[in-house]
C-alpha cells in the first residue's frame, strides 16, 4: 500500500493526521465547554444564594489566578460549593493590585456550621466571614461543564452584566461568580454592597492611598444612589426591599471598559469598620458554647483599597 512512497512523505502524512484530530478534539472540547451557547438572559431579581458563612481567603494579583485558591479549597473540602468575589475593574486598575477572595461555602441560610470543617479551613490560612442575603440583584448563568466552561462564561456574561448595569444606571457591585456543580452563576448585589467587602480590603495602617480610581463621571447625569436604582429600575417588582444603606453609595463606571464595573468612588468613603462576632452551633436547641468560632462581619460603609 505504501510502497514508493518515502518514509520523510510518510511521516508528514503522521504528522499532518495527528494534528487534524488534536484540533477536532479541541474543537470538540470547546463545543462542550459552551463556545456556541449563550449565557442566560441578564435580570434583576433575588441572587442564586442567600445569607452564607464563607472560609475564604483575599489575594491581589490577576484575576486568572485565582484558580490556584479555588483548588486550594477544593482540595480542603470538594464537596463545598465555591464562591469568587471580585473587587476591582482590570481595565482601570494594575493587575498587581486587584483584590478578589475565593471560598468555600460553609452554610447557607439557617444550615448549622460544621466545626470541624471550620478548623480545618482556619488550620490553612482562611478566615471565616458571614455575607448577607440581599433581595435584588443582578444576575445571569452560565453552563459548567469543564474548566473551559469558565473561561468561556467569563467573557461572554460580564460584558453582557455591564451592558445592562450601564443602561438601566444601576448601582451593582461587587461582583460574585457562585459555583453550584451545573452553573456559574453570576452577580452582583444591588444594596448592602459593602457587607461584602472582606476586611483586607481596606486601605492600609498608615495612610496610604487607595490604589483604585473610579470614573466618577460616567453617569454623571445621574445622582441616585444605590437604593434609589433600586426604585427606578422597571424590572423590579413593587414591593418593599430590604433593610437600605444610611449613606447612599455613588455609582462610577466607565463605558469604555470590558469588564463589571465595583461602582465605588473611594475619595470620600470611610473606612470599613469590623467586628466579630461569635456564632455558635445549634445542637437542638444547645446553648453550649464550646464549639464556637469567630466570624467577620463588616459593617456597612463604603470600603477602600489598600
């Protein structure tokens, strides 16, 4: 079958089929990963998770890395699922100096805290903080079927997050990507905002400045804060929100860019302010407080930057 022809044409004929099923297999990768499907249509309404207690751990550096955490708290616990919280627009800011945390869902809701798995997040390095449950949010998901789910989900949602932020000239941020097995599920809250910002967050003992600078002028022709976006949006139902912000937050965000827009203006914010707080776990109804672990919770106020 192959005589007359050379073994150097032979081997290019090896070489040119290995090649064509090494893009076939990448091209169907991608099919499966989602490179054709579309995220689900971007809304307001109630976030995909409630009031959570996180194991989490704060970074700054590029976005791409924070996989490295998320397999570090995968290999704590696999079973939990995941959340990212994303600080700061990489358009606007250095990629060494975006703030993003990563964790590792503990409890959701009334669930009871496992002690034992608290111990063994805080045994690596990771602190525990409590989030809030908000009402409104702004939100859309994405199908997770391999890790190049991820990369996929990522640039098709946010530009699609932001158009939708800009238009309507809400007040959403920061942003969150909630890992559930079957979805990433994308949002950011539309009150209560600084309840998520960790307490790394704030600018550093000594007065440095805020390493972020938010264009302030964007929606300059509006003057609403966050809770009054929540009044105006006309994909809000007509029903009472929850507990609003005593200082309105102004919205910032430039148009220009690709990626979700904080909406911070830290010039004049204050410093997040933090307490612990002790949580106990309910053994039927139990006041024993020996397995008790401390939890950050921060206050409202707008948060700064290292």
């Amino acid at each position: 079958m192959f005589d007359g022809i050379s073994t150097a044409v032979l081997l290019l004929y090896v070489i040119l089929l290995l090649l064509a099923l090494i893009v076939l297999t990448l091209l169907v990768l991608l099919v499966q990963s989602g490179i054709f499907t579309s995220v689900d249509e971007v809304k307001t309404g109630k976030p995909p998770v409630g009031q959570m207690i996180l194991a989490y751990k704060f970074n700054r550096g590029p976005y791409n890395q924070a996989g490295q955490l998320f397999t570090e708290a995968a290999i704590i616990e696999p079973g939990n699922k995941k959340v990212g919280i994303y600080y700061d627009d990489p358009n606007k800011v250095e990629s060494s100096k975006l703030r993003y945390v990563v964790g590792s869902i503990l409890s959701v809701g009334s669930d009871q805290v496992n002690t034992d798995m608290v111990k063994k997040f805080t045994d690596n390095g990771f602190k525990i903080i409590h989030l809030p449950e908000v009402t409104y949010g702004v939100y859309t998901r994405f199908p997770h079927i391999t890790t190049l789910s991820i990369l996929i989900a990522v640039h098709k949602a946010y530009p699609k997050l932001q158009a939708y932020i800009e238009e309507r000239k809400l007040c959403a941020y920061p942003f969150l990507e909630y890992y559930d097995g079957g979805h990433i599920h994308f949002w950011a809250p539309l009150s209560r905002q600084e309840e998520f910002f960790v307490p790394e967050c704030e600018t550093a003992a000594g007065g440095d400045q805020p390493t972020t600078e938010w264009d302030s002028t964007a929606h300059s022709n509006s003057s609403q804060s966050c809770d009054d976006d929540l009044q105006v949006s006309h994909d809000l139902p007509h029903s009472p929100v929850e507990e609003k912000s005593e200082k309105p937050v102004s919205e910032s965000a430039d148009e220009s860019t690709n990626w979700p827009i904080s909406g911070t203006d830290n010039q004049n914010s204050n410093n997040t302010n933090v307490e612990t707080v002790e949580a106990k776990e309910d053994d039927q109804g139990s006041d024993d407080s020996s397995s008790s672990f401390e939890l950050l919770k921060p206050e409202l106020g707008t948060p700064t930057a290292e």
